[in-house]
C-alpha cells in the first residue's frame, strides 16, 4: 500500500510574542526561515519509529525542514523549494501591530478573499500545492513509503489535494510541530 508521510517541523527558535507592523513581517519572516530550530523541540518516539520504514525522504529547502529531519536522524534525499511553506501577502496596514502568528491569520485570510501580490495570491498558492503534490506522486510511484518534512500550511495544502487524488488520510494526524500526517493509496 502506497504511503505518503507528512510531518510539519520542529518549533523554530524565534520571537513570537514581540508585536510587530504589518510592513516588519517580511523582515520577521526572513529570520523565521534561517533560525534555529528550538533545542527542546524534540519528536516522539512513535514518530521516530514511524520514519523508520520510509523509502525515500525529502524536505523543503527551509533550514527549519532539514534540521527536523537530521533530529530524526533521516539521511535526507531530496531538498526541493517547492515544498518550502506558502507564500504570505505583503501589504501595509498602520497604526496597528499585532503578534507575527496573528498577522499570519490576518493575511492568510486576506489571501483567500483573492488579495496578495503574484507569489502568494491564492491563485499561485494553488498552483504551486497542486504542482508539490503531483511531485509527491511522481515519487510515490517510484517509492512505497514517501516521507515529506515539510510546512503546516502546505502539508495542510497538499493533504487536500491528495485527498482529491483518492488518497485517505488516517485518524490521529497533527498539524502541530512535529504532527504527522499520513496519507495511504489503496492500489
């Protein structure tokens, strides 16, 4: 039976109370994707004994992917941006600050109701979710077990396309760090 295995990261070493601008996001995000990951971040064992069995493992070109698999212990094959977490909308809002995860809802909801420039409009969200997932495909039939360290967002993404595809997601999954999602294809 076809697997495919999403895992979101490991919590990023990062400021996440300090309010900041809506214009300061960019800047918030760019030190976001090069930080550390936290050093009491760790998986549990179920999930280590989990990516054990994967036949192919590959992450996002985020530091914070490919340090969750080296916590794994992953000998990782594959680095690849298309999996890198989807694109936030840049705009300016004044006067108001707002925590860097509250911006994220804010602007993610600002992305559904069509705004955003060309990278991180919903249009070219969809685009890039539908192409990553037909990447994870394209493995899954050279690999039995594919095992994707990626992003919330995009695992979440993806996850709906694969179900669209006639894949079924198991019961337990997890959008938290470290979740798992794991996704079967019944052959």
């Amino acid at each position: 039976m076809k697997q495919i295995l999403l895992i979101r990261h490991a919590k990023v070493d990062a400021d996440y109370d300090t309010t900041i601008y809506a214009k300061e996001l960019k800047e918030w995000v760019e030190s976001y994707d090069t930080a550390p990951i936290c050093a009491d971040s760790l998986p549990s064992d179920e999930l280590r004994e989990c990516v054990l069995e994967s036949d192919i493992v590959i992450t996002s070109r985020l530091n914070r992917a490919i340090e969750s698999a080296q916590v794994l212990g992953l000998s990782v094959d594959k680095q690849e941006a298309i999996f890198n977490e989807a694109e936030i909308p840049q705009i300016t809002i004044p006067y108001l600050k707002l925590k860097p995860k509250s911006w994220f809802v804010v602007l993610r909801v600002w992305s559904l109701l069509g705004f955003g420039d060309k990278n991180s409009s919903l249009k070219a969200t969809k685009t890039r979710v539908e192409q990553a997932t037909t990447r994870l495909l394209e493995l899954s039939d050279e690999h039995e077990r594919v095992t994707l360290v990626g992003h919330g967002g995009m695992n979440w993404l993806m996850g709906k396309e694969l179900q669209k595809r006639g894949w079924r997601l198991e019961p337990n999954a997890s959008m938290e760090n470290w979740g798992r999602r794991v996704w079967r294809l019944e052959e």
